[in-house]
C-alpha cells in the first residue's frame, strides 16, 4: 500500500484492496454457501470499520457468517450472548479489589475485542444494549469513571430474530442509527442447500478457516480507502437522498447527517472492492437500500396504508436526480 495522508488514492492502491476483498470472500464463502451479495456487503463494512446488524430468522446462519468474518481477519473475537438477565458490567467489565494487590484492578468485559459477536442483541434490556453506544460509536468505554479505548479495528457484529417478540426488547433508534448496514441472508436456495448438507457432511469447514489479513494490514486498507476521489456531484447526490427521507411526510423520522456519511463511506468502500478509483452515482444508490431503511420510521398515515420503508426508500431513490457526468 503506497498511498500516504493527504495523497489520492492511486489504481494500484485500488487493485490491492479489491485483490484482497476477494480473498476475504473466497475465504468466507468456503462456509457460508450462496449469499454472495451480502458477504460482499460485510467486507464493505470492513472497509469502513462500520457495524453489521444481521436480521433474519434462527438457522439462516447469522452467527455462522459473524464467526467466518472474524476467524477470516485474524482479529481477537469475543461472543456475548444477550439475554434478559445480562447486566452492563457483564459485558463492558468491572473493577474489584484484589487483596493480593491491596488495590482495585479492572477485569475487562468481552466487548474489549477488535470484533465482538452480539449474539440476539434484541433480548437484553435496554440499559445493557445502550452499553454499547459509547463503544459503537466512539470506540471506548467509560465504567466508573474511567475510560478505556477499545482495540482497532473495532468492529460489532449483531444478530436478532424480526419474528420472536416474547422476551425481547426492540433496538431503540440511537442504536440502529449505529450500524452501518442491516443486512439479512434469507433462506438459501435448494442447490445451495444441498451444498450445505454436503459441506457439513463429515465436519464443520468454519473450525479449519483461517485469517487472510491482519488487524494491521486491515487499517492500513481501512486509511487508505478515505483518499478515494469522489466528485462533489456525486457526494452532494448522497446528501440529496438522505435529505429527501427528511422532507417526505411518508416518514416520521427521516435519516440523520450521520446516515449521509455512512452512505458516503459505504458508497466509496463499494467502488473501491468493484477495483474503481471514484465513486459511481449508482454506488451510492445500490448501498442507500442498506444503510438507510433501519434508520427511517414510517408515519401513522404510511402504516395504515401497508406502506413499507423498503417500497418508501424505492419511492425517494426514484425521485432523486441522478448526477450527469459534466
């Protein structure tokens, strides 16, 4: 990687991340069988150290694609599964005393990892979910008045079940306003199943996948990616679409400036994995259908309607002017 601060990114430097784009979903994909589209959809949040909240219902092979991610990048990786009794301190860590020290010492929590699987995050109580705030988005932690920087790259993979409503607790819109995508991988095809079947024959392929890069090599790519050129028509479509969610009475609550710069970042990680060195206008359309409908909320009128926000978004895209190139 040759680019330097302050320098646009180069073709080569280009031709690196995606080369190694690939390889992470070649890696991957030697477990998780089909969903090609949201594996590249993952390594597009790598890209921009964003979060990944993964909706789908149970065996759909949520937690399979979190733990291939991990082991793929060669990252410390801790699981936390969510429940009802789950406290803050359980996850963020406490401070006791030790009577061999005569002193108090900090034990850490798992969410001092570089990627942390929150596994069903919807059936912790809110007080523990908003643990995660500070973490996802300033990526550190604060207990008892002491702060602590997390590892980077800091990444949290979530999962949660859209149909179980019993014991859970849904994510309140500061949360879901964290995770840059909300991705969902659905049932698999039937050829795609019987690959499963196959694969998982006689063992399972996730205990022999190992790391393609390194937390360091990561970062290096993560740098690089924020000198990629994107002309200002583009950018200011970004900007024009999350504004249009904000005017459209369709919507109660449109998407805030942090979901333009999470569509501005994710359209750029897109280019840049398709082996581009500037941003297409259709790069920031394709990412708006994953970064913006998990922060929008329908108004009274539109739910009465059967409106949904995908088919809402589909409206707002529509209406939008594409940039002409000059």
């Amino acid at each position: 990687m040759t680019t330097v601060e302050g320098t646009r990114l180069t073709q080569a430097d280009v031709d690196e991340i995606a080369a190694t784009a690939s390889r992470l979903q070649a890696n991957i994909q030697r477990v998780i069988v089909g969903n090609e589209g949201v594996v590249r959809l993952a390594l597009v949040a790598l890209l921009c150290e964003g979060h990944i909240l993964l909706e789908d219902v149970p065996g759909t092979g949520k937690t399979t694609l979190a733990r291939s991610i991990a082991r793929s990048l060669g990252c410390s990786f801790r699981r936390i599964q969510f429940t009802p009794d789950l406290m803050p301190a359980d996850i963020t860590g406490i401070n006791y005393y030790d009577q061999k020290q005569g002193d108090f010492v900090f034990r850490e929590g798992p969410l001092i990892a570089q990627v942390v699987l929150s596994d069903e995050i919807n059936r912790a109580t809110p007080r523990t979910q908003a643990a995660l705030l500070e973490a996802m988005e300033e990526r550190q932690l604060t207990v008892e008045g002491v702060t602590t920087k997390l590892p980077r790259p800091f990444l949290v993979i979530a999962t949660q079940n859209p149909v179980e409503l019993e014991g859970t607790f849904p994510l309140p819109e500061a949360q879901l306003d964290r995770f840059l995508l909300r991705l969902k991988l659905g049932y698999p095809a039937e050829d795609a199943e019987d690959e499963i079947l196959a694969r998982m024959e006689s063992s399972n392929p996730l205990d022999e996948l190992g790391p393609v890069i390194d937390a360091d090599e990561l970062l290096r790519l993560i740098a690089a990616l924020r000198t990629l050129h994107v002309d200002p028509d583009v950018r200011r479509y970004a900007v024009r679409i999350v504004r249009a969610t904000r005017e459209d009475p369709a919507f109660e609550l449109g998407a805030s400036p942090r979901a333009s710069l999470a569509l501005f970042r994710a359209a750029r990680a897109l280019a840049a994995i398709n082996g581009r060195d500037y941003v297409l206008p259709d790069d920031v359309k394709q990412m708006a259908v994953y970064v913006l409908p998990h922060r929008l909320i329908l108004s009274t009128q539109a739910r009465l309607r059967g409106r949904d926000v995908d088919e809402l978004l589909g409206d707002v895209l529509a209406r939008v002017p594409v940039p002409i190139e000059r």
